[in-house]
C-alpha cells in the first residue's frame, strides 16, 4: 500500500511543482504577436488558427496603457506550447510537411511579446488528380461537376481544398436531381518526394422529383399563398438550389421574418425517386415604419420615411407600401439652411435643381406570386421632382404598372413596365438651344411646359455568373427597349424608341486573375424635331444618353464625356474682344446635353495584391466609348487607361480607380446671355474647346464597374 501511495506521488510530483511555479508566475498581457517567414499563408490566418491572441491596440500602445482603455488579452504558457503544435498541423494540412516553426518570447514584469518563427519547406504537390463514380451521368453533366475544382492537378496539396473540391461535386449534383449524392475523398502521400494521388469517389445515388409538402408555421396568411411562392414544387426535379430559391422568394415576399425549405429527414427515405419537403415559417408582424438618413456631396442630406402593411385587404399576401424621399436638405429651397457654402458646396453648380428640394411621394400595392412562384405585379401612385446634376430638373406626377418575373429553367429575369406620367422638365437654357435649336424664351417655354409621357419598357438580364458580387467565371447580359408613342397616351411631340445593350464576359486566366471585358450600345430614334410647328419628338433629357463616370469611361467625370454647350456671360464676351485677349476659362459653364447614340467598351485585369492577396486585388484597364448625337455630329470615341485597387467587402469590393485622360473636352457652340437672361451664340464660337483640370481622373465606389 505505501509503495502505490509513493509512486502517485512521484507522478504528481512534477505536476504539482509545474503548477506551483506557474501560480507564482505573474500574469502578463500579450502586447506583441508577430509571424514571419510565412509566405503562404497569410497573418490573419495563422492568428485564427491558435489560441494565444494580441490584446487590442489602447492596451498594446505604450503611450495609452496608463488609460486602461481595450481589452486585455493574458499569455497563457500551455496554450502557447499547444499553438506551436497547432502551426504544424495547419501547415501540414495545407501542404508543407517539413514546416518548422520555433518562438521568441520577451518576458517583461507585466507584458509579453510572442513572434512565431516559421520555415515553410518545399510544398506537396498534387501529381494525380482522379475523379470517379460518375461514369453514369450524362457527359454534360460530368463536365459541370468537375469543372473549375479548387483544388487542381500541379498546385500544392492542400487538405482543405480537397474536401471543397468534394463539397463542390456534391452541391453540383444535388442541383441537379440528386439528393443525396455524396462524394469521399482519398489520398497517398509520399513525403519524401513531395507528391500526393488524389482520388475523389462519388455515388451520385437516385434522380428524384419533389414529392409532398408540408408548411408548418402559418398564422395569418393562407398556406396556399405560402405553396405559391415556392419554386420547389410536387412533380419538379429535385435541385437544392431552387430550395434556396424557393426561400429566397419567401423571404422577397416581405411576409415572414424566418422561413426554410428543407427536406422532410423524418420521412426522406436515401434512395427513393422523390423527396418530401418540410416548410417552416414565421410570420412578420402586420405593420412595418422605417427611416434612412445620409449625405451626398451633390445631394447634401437626404432621408426617407416609409411604411408597410402586410396582407393588405385579406390574407392573400398583398402589401401597401407607402414612402417618402428627400434630397437637398440644406440646400434646396424650402431647407436652405445656407450649406451651399460650407459642406455642400458642389451643389451649388448646379443651375436646373440647387435651389429647390427634391422629394418623392408614393404608394404602392405589391402582390407576390401572381401567375407564378417568380411573378410578382405591383401598381404605383407618385409624385416627384427629381434632378440629374447640371442637366435637367423633372416634376412629373403619374401611375406605374410592373410585372416581373423570372425564369426557372434558364434564370433569365423579365421586367415589363408601363409608365404614365404628366409633368414638365427643366434643363438649362444652353442645353434646349444645342439639342434642340430652341434658342428663343418663347420656344424653350413651349419645350418646358406641361406635357404627358407614356413609356412601355421591356428588359430581360442572362445572368450567367459564379459570383453576383464579385464574378470570376460566366457572362451577364441584359436588354432594355422603351418607347414613348401616343397609342400608349403620351403627347405627340414625345415619341421615340430607345434601345439599350449591356453585356460583360469574365474568364480565370489562372489562380485569383481574372480577365474582364465589357460593352455597352444604345441608340434612340425618333422622328426629326421642328420646334415650330411641333412635329417630330422632343426626347426627355433623363431618357438621353450621357457617358462618363465610375462605370464607364473611367478617364472623365459623370457626364463629362459627349455633348457639351458652354456657356458664359455677354460681359466676359465684350471684355475679351475690347483688351484683344481669349475669354477666361473661369467664366465659362460646361453642361452636358447628352445624344442619341452610345457605345462604350472596357477591358480590365484584375490580379492579387502581393499583401494581403485574399481581401486587396489591384486592376489594370482601358475604357473607351462616347455619347453622341447621330446625324448632327461625328461620333467622338475617347480611350482612358488607368489602374485600380479593389478591398473586398460584404457589399462587394470597394475600388479606386485612377485614370489617365489626355484629351480636351469635346468642342460645342459656345452661348453668352446678357443682363435680362436672352442667350445667343458667340459669333465664330461654334467649336469652343475648353481644357480639363489635369490629366488624371479618380473615382471611389463600391462594386465592380461591370
């Protein structure tokens, strides 16, 4: 008995002592944390990978300690002998088997810093990939399964990439009929000569439909309305992906606050050809109120209130949407609060719209799942007054009808809307007389008055993309028809048809580098303009077409690129012919009056940082395209190169772009106006050219220009 209780003690000995010295120890806070030598994998992801953690930077900074301000984290000496085992796994998984990593650690009475010392080796490398369990399926079917793997055949061997790699196989799959395909991963390793064979065995099991379905959850709104939203529906192929579909449209509804679809566990059976659905639901409350408030350097502040009701008038899942927008806060008349001259300065360019308010009333009855799961129809009042800078001011007040609805087999969403309006634009006098040979007041008063817009406008999107926010793979194209004519109730001098075509291509030229290419066309035509006697079409400056911007033509400011009158006063005209001297650039007001015509084209690259390569990307690009008015000018093409950063954000990546601009801007008739406001041309000024501020362009925004 005394020689068992003497070798427990002997065991615990050494325990007890370790643990007596480590009570003694004093806590210290970890006010350093530092890797090097890691070349392959970044910092953040080596910080997440172990347990010791920096403290924030109040308590790191020596200068704030004293204040007691952020949060303290403590070094803990077991932990710290576990990270470094921790390190070796995560390199190990992640292909370097001879990675070393050693420490330093500098003790000080209250403080601690910690740099984790690594050598990475040479990597594995993946010698064979091989694929099987698939023979069965149709090749088209194959073909997508395996197409664009993570983890790649020549590329370092990493174990996590290899089971995103079965992942992708089975999700694949899974859209496409096979609900309970799965995928097992294998693999032979050969450490001494740095190779691995890969193999990734599937069983796709049995193509199933959509059996029965059950909602569970419903209160207020009628079951038959919540089975109306769904795209999964009895009798359908089964595909994961419209699962999520099917949510996402409970969800876009606006009548629930939670929703799933998922399959039935408890009555799936693995193997059967179909394939039961549970629906679980949690309604939103009746009534909704929300505000927004922000500021824009045009804009200044701006805010919006609206309202909501749900099931509106029955249980058919109708909604009453009521809301308001306001725009010029502080500057606009009845708000001026004198900003014009301070934080809102831009605006007060602007001579069409700086000194009134813009603001927008509506209602609007929305009716989810009408006709289809993807259909949704909603009928709009409204009033509103709204501006484009240094262009036109719009009032308009009138009704739109939209039905909208997406395709389930091709996922191409269609929109056609009508829209009837009565109201009048305001653009600058400059702008009437160069589009439109209005050069008189009482001829610019015609065009200005009250007049009804009837459009019809058609637009269908081919979204075919890996990533909505950030695509890397696939195409997207769109196309928008709109026409204006009197058999839709619009006034007869407002008639035209406009055409816009947009698409964008992304192709992986390898690892993380994308190459991108873009191109955007559009041309209005309408009958020819005679002010006089007020046949032909007078086209709406908003429905016009204006280039320039973060979106385009990167190399020019929004709406500096095409059409331009410039305009300056008749003092400045008389002082420069009596001192024999060129008028000042000063003086003279550009505004754009827009075309008839566009067609603009981009190509860009898009490549890791060498820092931070996982969240920063760098972009190289040449913009090229013009705005012009067909007929009356030859068209203008202008080609901007410049380079971007890009940091990825929820939202999608935030960018700077600089662009290089060597170009005028484009000649126009150059107009002055006297004391009581009449506007006339300068005599021999018909290709005035004014020159741009410099030859760099900076734009700020947030998600990809295309």
């Amino acid at each position: 008995m005394r020689a068992a209780v003497a070798s427990v003690c002997a065991l615990l000995s050494p325990l007890l002592l370790a643990a007596s010295l480590q009570a003694q120890e004093p806590e210290r806070v970890v006010r350093g944390l530092d890797f090097e030598g890691n070349r392959s994998i970044p910092d953040e992801v080596l910080a997440a990978a172990i347990s010791t953690t920096n403290s924030s930077w109040f308590a790191r900074a020596f200068l704030f300690r004293w204040l007691g301000l952020g949060e303290k984290r403590y070094f803990d000496e077991d932990e710290f002998r576990r990270d470094v085992i921790r390190l070796h796994v995560l390199y190990r998984r992640n292909g370097f088997p001879n990675a070393e990593v050693d420490t330093t650690v500098r003790r000080e009475p209250e403080s601690v810093f910690i740099s984790f010392l690594i050598e990475e080796g040479e990597p594995m490398l993946v010698t064979s990939l091989e694929i099987s369990g698939l023979d069965s399926l149709p090749p088209w079917l194959r073909r997508l399964a395996v197409l664009d793997l993570p983890l790649r055949e020549g590329e370092r061997f990493n174990r996590y990439l290899m089971q995103a790699s079965a992942d992708s196989i089975e999700r694949r799959l899974r859209d496409r009929g096979y609900p309970s395909a799965t995928v097992f991963t294998g693999f032979e390793a050969d450490r001494p000569s740095l190779t691995a064979r890969v193999t990734l065995d599937g069983d796709h099991g049995t193509r199933a439909v959509i059996g029965e379905v059950e909602v569970v959850g419903v209160n207020r709104i009628d079951t038959a309305l919540v089975r109306d939203l769904l795209v999964a529906r009895p009798g359908r192929r089964y595909s994961q992906d419209e699962l999520l579909l099917s949510q996402q449209n409970l969800y876009k509804s606006d009548l629930f606050r939670y929703a799933t679809v998922s399959i039935d566990s408890a009555e799936f059976q693995p193997g059967a050809d179909t394939v039961p659905l549970l629906v679980q639901v949690n309604e939103s409350r009746r009534r909704r109120i929300r505000g927004s408030l922000g500021y824009g350097t045009e804009d200044c502040f701006r805010g919006g209130v609206a309202w909501t009701s749900r099931n509106f008038l029955g249980s058919n899942g109708r909604l009453l949407d009521l809301t308001s927008r306001v725009s010029k806060v502080g500057v606009g008349e009845p708000t001026d609060w004198g900003l014009a001259e301070g934080i809102c300065s831009s605006s007060k360019d602007d001579s069409v719209g700086s000194s009134l308010l813009n603001y927008n009333f509506g209602a609007t009855i929305r009716r989810p799942a009408f006709l289809t799961a993807t259909s949704n129809l909603s009928v709009s009042l409204y009033t509103e007054r709204r501006s484009e800078f240094r262009v036109f001011l719009r009032r308009e007040t009138g009704t739109t009808v939209t039905l909208r609805r997406e395709q389930l087999r091709r996922r191409i969403p269609l929109s056609l809307a009508y829209n009837l309006n009565y109201g009048r634009t305001v653009a600058t006098e400059v702008s009437f007389c160069a589009s439109f040979n209005a050069c008189t007041p009482e001829v610019v008063d015609l065009l200005r008055q009250n007049r009804v817009l009837a459009t019809l406008t058609a637009t269908a999107t081919v979204p075919r993309v890996n990533n909505v926010l950030d695509p890397s793979r696939g195409s997207i194209k769109s196309l928008e028809v709109a026409v204006s004519s009197r058999f839709l109730g619009s006034a007869a001098f407002q008639q035209f048809t406009r055409v816009v075509a947009d698409a964008a291509w992304y192709r992986p030229v390898a690892r993380d580098v994308v190459l991108s290419w873009h191109v955007r066309g559009g041309a209005i035509f309408s009958p020819t303009v005679d002010v006089a006697t007020q046949r032909g079409s007078f086209i709406p400056p908003e429905h016009r077409f204006y280039a320039g911007g973060p979106n385009d033509v990167r190399g020019f400011e929004r709406n500096e690129l095409g059409p331009v009158v410039y305009v300056v006063s008749k003092g400045e005209v008389d002082s420069a012919a009596a001192e024999g001297r060129d008028i000042d650039p000063e003086e003279v007001q550009v505004s754009a009056t827009g075309g008839n015509t566009l067609a603009v084209g981009n190509v860009e690259l898009r490549i890791p940082s060498p820092v931070f390569g996982s969240r920063l990307r760098l972009a190289a690009f040449v913009d090229a395209g013009g705005a012009w008015q067909r007929g009356d000018r030859t068209p203008v093409i202008r080609v901007t190169p410049g380079v971007g950063i890009r940091l990825s954000t929820p939202l999608g990546p935030a960018r700077l772009d600089v662009a290089y601009n060597p170009y005028r801007l484009q000649a126009g008739p150059l107009f002055q106006f006297d004391a009581v406001g009449a506007l006339l041309p300068v005599m021999g000024q018909n290709r005035f050219v004014l020159d741009r501020d410099g030859h760099f362009t900076y734009h700020f925004a947030v998600g990809q220009p295309f």
